[in-house]
C-alpha cells in the first residue's frame, strides 16, 4: 500500500535522529500507532516549524514507502495545547497517558475511539493543569482496559458472578471477588471499589478525589489486571 497517506494524529514521542532529523511515533484513528520520519526538522528554517514535538494534534500527510516507517512530507496543527505545554504537572500527565496509551495500543489497529479518548485526555489537562493527578492516571488506563476489552469486572463477583459482599480483588479473575471465591485476591475496600467503578464510567472530568490509599490500591488492581490479561506492563504510578 505505497503512496500518500493523510491522517489525524497526535504525537506519543519524537526521537532525534542524525543530524537534522526525528522520528515521531504517532497515534492515528484509523491507523493505530505508525512510526514515521521528518527530515530535516531540526534545521531552523524546517517547514514543520516546531509542531512535530509530544502531544501536538496534527492533521499529517506522510508518504508510505516499503519500510515500516512512513515519511511526514506535511503537517498542519489541529491544536497544539499551550496552556498544558507550560505546566509541569500537566506535561507530566500528558507524558504518562501517552506512554499508557502506547504500552496498551502498540499496533496499526484502529482504533478511533481511543484516538478520541486521547484527545480529550490532552483537553483537559490543557484546560485544567490541576487534573493531572494520579487518580486522572489511573482512570485513563481503565478507559484503555475498556477499549482493549479486558477492564476489570466490577458489578459481581469475577469468579462466580455473585453480587453479594465483594471482599477482594482477583487480577487471574479478572475483577472483584466474593468472600468464598477469595483465594489469589488481595483485599479490597468499599471506597477502592466505588473509584474503579466511577474511574471507569464516569468521565475523566467527573472523578471523585480519593487517597493515596486509593490511588495505590486501584493502582495495584488495575496494573496487576492489565499484565494478567493483556500482557502490559504499566510504568509506576508513584
Ligand atoms: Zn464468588
């Protein structure tokens, strides 16, 4: 499929590469995550200014040759999210979604849904720096459990499928646990479980601010869950 390819993208990472060069890894709607090279970017007078930096929104054309990584031969910005690139916590928050993101979706899948989970993601910690927290982390990677199709069951029991007293949390199960299917789980608490809920059915907007208690327990289930049934290793929240 040589030729040109135009696609909304949001850059995850741009490499230096040679002299002048980089190499951005990119997430797309229709193309998963492709890697490409812009040449010459570095040079003062590149026509890509400095818009093929992290978390720039693009509209990008590229040229698919036979290799696996495309040439960008334009890009124009959608939008750049300056407010989030002059705040550290929220350039932190974008730095850590985007690499979550690349750990779950590591192909050429589409997967617009994402995409669109992403871009808002970087709206809101462009309109709102202080969301950058470790709970706004966590419920992102649930968001991405939930488009992978391994989000932690959290309505009844994984193993037996009881709705009664959930006690524990099972990552083999794949979710909460009752009290007689508790073998392999490590305890979890009623606030515990109500954040995982809201983490993964309310909006990134919408969430509750909880503990570092909570942080770490979720963090722990969500974590253990995405090894267990997605082969993804999550960096460290904390
Ligand atoms: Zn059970």
């Amino acid at each position: 499929m040589a030729g040109p390819v135009k696609t909304e993208a949001v850059v995850l990472r741009s490499i230096r590469y040679g002299e002048a060069d980089r190499i951005l890894h990119v997430y797309t709607p229709m193309r998963g995550k492709l890697s490409a090279i812009a040449k010459g970017v570095r040079r003062s007078k590149s026509r890509f200014g400095g818009r093929l930096e992290p978390f720039f929104r693009l509209n990008l054309e590229l040229h698919e040759g036979r290799s696996d990584l495309m040439t960008v031969t334009g890009a124009e910005t959608i939008s750049a999210y300056t407010t989030l690139r002059a705040d550290e916590r929220a350039l932190n928050g974008a730095a850590r979604a985007c690499d979550s993101l690349g750990r779950v979706f590591d192909s050429g899948e589409a997967h617009p849904e994402v995409f669109n989970l992403l871009c808002s993601a970087l709206t809101l910690l462009d309109d709102h720096p202080e969301n950058a927290t470790d709970a706004f982390q966590i419920a992102f990677r649930m968001k991405l459990l939930l488009a992978a199709g391994f989000a932690p069951q959290l309505a009844a029991c994984a193993n037996c499928g009881e709705a009664g007293e959930l006690v524990g949390f099972s990552p083999a199960a794949g979710g909460v646990v009752c009290a007689s299917c508790e073998a392999g789980s490590f305890e979890l608490d009623g606030e515990t479980h109500r954040f995982l809920t809201d983490a993964l059915g309310r909006p990134l907007a919408d969430l509750p601010s909880v503990d570092a208690r909570v942080v770490a327990l979720a963090d722990r289930a969500v974590s253990e869950t995405a090894a267990h049934h997605g082969q993804v290793r999550f960096k460290a929240i904390a």
